[in-house]
C-alpha cells in the first residue's frame, strides 16, 4: 500500500545539524534551500537563517508497510489523518504554539479503534519508514495499533481500550524534546547521550500532566512505558505491580515495533526475532500474561501462519535442538510438539533415538528461535532424511 503524499512545512527555529528531511526544501519564494537525505550542518542552517527563511515545506514521500498480506487493518484516511495530527503535535509542543490538539487525538484512536474492530480477519499493515524526521510519527501509530489490538484480545472494556490507545500514540511524545543528533545518531549512544534519551518519558509526562484533556492512566502510562516488569527499568525503576496495564501493553509493542524497524544504527530484524525476544523476556521484562496474549495475537495478525510449522528445525534454551511435529489444536501455539535430535551436552551429540517433547507440558524447555540459515537445514534434512524447513 501508499498513501498519499503530505505536504510538510517546518520552522527554521525547529532546523538544527545532522537534521534529514525526506523531500527537498523550498522557502517562501520556492527556492530550493535544503537538498533531500543530505543532513544539515551549523553552515547552511546560519545561512538559511541569515536570509531571513521562517519556513521550509517539503513533500513527505509514501509509506510503506513492513509486511502486507490481503488487506490493511487501518484505513489510509485514518492513518493519513494521524500522521496530520502528530505534525500538528510536534510542532505546538516545539513552538510552544498553545495546547495540544486533544479532540483529534482521541478522534484518531476512535478512528483505529473502528477500523480493528470492523477488519478483525485484516492484517496489521504496520508502517516502514527509517528517515528520522518520520521515524516517531509512525512509530507512534504502530505502537497504537499493536497496543489496541492487544487490549482488544485481552477483553479489555471500551474505555480501556480507547484509553490505552491515546496513551500508546502519545507514549513517545518527550522525544520532541531529546535533541535531534541524539535521536538519530548512527552508531551507539555515549554514557551521556543515553542519559539524555532515557529522559523522554518524563518529559512526555510533564507534557501531558500541563494538559487538563489527558487523564492520569493516560499520563501515567507516558511516564511508564519503559519500566520493566521485575524492576530495573527507566525513568523509575519501579517494579510491574506499581505500573498499570496501558503502560505494561505499551512496552510490549514498543519494543515489538523497535526491533523490526530499521534506523540510521541499525537493520529491520524479521518479526520471529521480535517474537523470540519478548518469549524470551516474558516473567523478567515484560508480564507474562500480557505478553503471551500479545504473542498469540500478533502471531495470527502479523505473520498469518505459525511462527513454527511442522518440520521447521529449533533451537531450544537447552542447547537441544530439534523439529515441530504438531502443534495439537493450536496451530499458532508458540510450545509446539518437537523430536529433539542434538544435545550438545550428550555423546554422541546426534541422539540415536529421537526424543519427542510437549512444550506445553514442559516448562523448563523453550523454543528460544527457528533456525533459518539454509546450508544447517540442508544438512539436517540429509542426517534425518526429512524435508524440513
């Protein structure tokens, strides 16, 4: 899918160094002053201003989706209307213009809200798009939708629901303050830096907390969507039982979303990898009711077949290794049945008699990734004789 383009302008009080725009920039007079995926530095951003520039407008490019399987879930109107209204957000927090745009905000979560719910068979169209001045805009629909789709799995009431939305699309709304070099900078973060970042959520609370439209869970959900679940999180630290649930959903699909999209620092990494990972933090990170509600759904909405088909090889956090044969009534079950072939703490390594497991009857086994390199699958598949994948 695209969507149309959107016509962006942005004020030069708001241009700093390293800044990337998607399109090229025009001033007042339409005169091209910014080239298109070059990064601004203190020179031209001083000579743009010593002209007396107040504004750029550039054309943002189409979107793209992560993955697209039959139709979307969210309606190009709505997202468009979205990205509109983040724009709109970005700019009265950095101009400090006034309120923030609360009405239309809600409006957009009831707008997803309507859509999940009338393509409950649709896929999760989620939106790709790495250039920076993008990335937060549909990061935050992202996480919108994940999380609302979560909380409609989850039963949660339609309050709750819309609550959790208008938290999940703002969660990241502190960034707005985070200097933009630190936001976008290409290798890894510096002590400093990484001080810096971990501010968002308190200044996304201090945002939302000087706005009387916002209620507390939304504003209080801000403010935690970085906490972990056993403790050990930011900006608090606090533990799951002093979160609350919109913040817990938040996480999940936060981080679910981080690891499948690219940035500047890094490469998209496929949606098992993103699944393997909050499997493998479930109880410590995230809550584990949340989050294999989350993976159950997201599994079905995202991936539309089993994370682990019948005779795919995986790896265990035993070290074992083995091959689904069933997945009995559940054929997106996440605790398969598997033979396991290799144990790398016997001799030989290769059992000689394979040892079949109900992953849902043993909980000290887990399937920790698929195996997908194509050379160690050919070889299996010649030792056992099967056709695996």
């Amino acid at each position: 899918m695209a969507w149309d383009d959107i016509r962006i302008e942005v004020s030069t009080h708001f241009l700093s160094p390293g800044m990337v725009l998607k399109g090229d920039g025009y001033d007042e007079k339409g005169t091209k002053v910014i080239e298109k995926d070059v990064p601004l530095n203190e020179k031209q951003i001083k000579e743009i201003l010593a002209c007396g520039v107040r504004t750029i407008t550039y054309t943002r490019e189409r979107l793209r989706v992560k993955k697209e399987i039959g139709s979307p879930m969210i309606s190009e109107e709505h997202l468009n209307k979205a990205m509109s209204v983040l724009d709109d957000i970005e700019g009265a927090i950095r101009n400090q213009s006034g309120e923030l745009p609360a009405k239309e905000v809600k409006e957009i979560v009831d707008g997803f809200v309507e859509d999940i719910k009338n393509n409950s068979d649709a896929c999760l169209n989620l939106l790709d798009l790495a250039d920076f001045d993008d990335y937060t805009y549909t990061h935050s629909i992202n996480v919108a939708t994940i999380s609302i789709t979560c909380g409609l799995a989850m039963n949660l009431d339609e309050l709750k629901i819309r609550t959790l939305g208008v938290a999940a699309i703002l969660h990241d709304i502190g960034k707005t303050l985070i200097p933009i070099d630190v936001l976008n900078k290409p290798g890894k973060l510096d002590p400093n830096e990484w001080m810096i970042l971990k501010k968002h959520p308190l200044f996304g609370y201090n945002i939302l907390k000087a706005e009387s439209q916002f209620s507390k869970d939304v504003v209080n959900s801000v403010l935690l969507h970085h906490e972990d679940y056993t403790g050990g999180g930011y900006p608090l630290g606090i533990r799951g039982d002093k979160s609350n649930i919109f913040a817990q959903i938040i996480s999940i699909s936060d981080v679910f979303d981080a690891i499948t999209s690219k940035r500047t620092y890094k490469e998209a990494q496929p949606f098992a990898t993103a699944f393997g990972f909050i499997m493998e933090k479930s109880g410590s990170k995230f809550n584990p009711e949340v989050a294999q509600i989350f993976l159950k759904e997201m599994i079905k909405k995202i991936n539309g077949e089993p994370l682990y088909p019948v005779n795919c090889y995986v790896l265990l956090n035993s070290g074992e290794i083995g091959y689904v044969v069933d997945h009995r009534l559940n054929t997106f079950s996440l605790r398969p049945i598997i033979n396991i072939f290799y144990n790398p703490q016997k001799e030989p390594k290769l059992l000689k008699y394979k040892l079949q497991i109900d992953l849902e009857k043993d909980s000290n086994r887990t399937v920790i990734r698929r195996m997908t390199d194509a050379n160690t699958i050919l070889k299996f598949n010649q030792v056992l004789g099967l056709d695996g994948c």
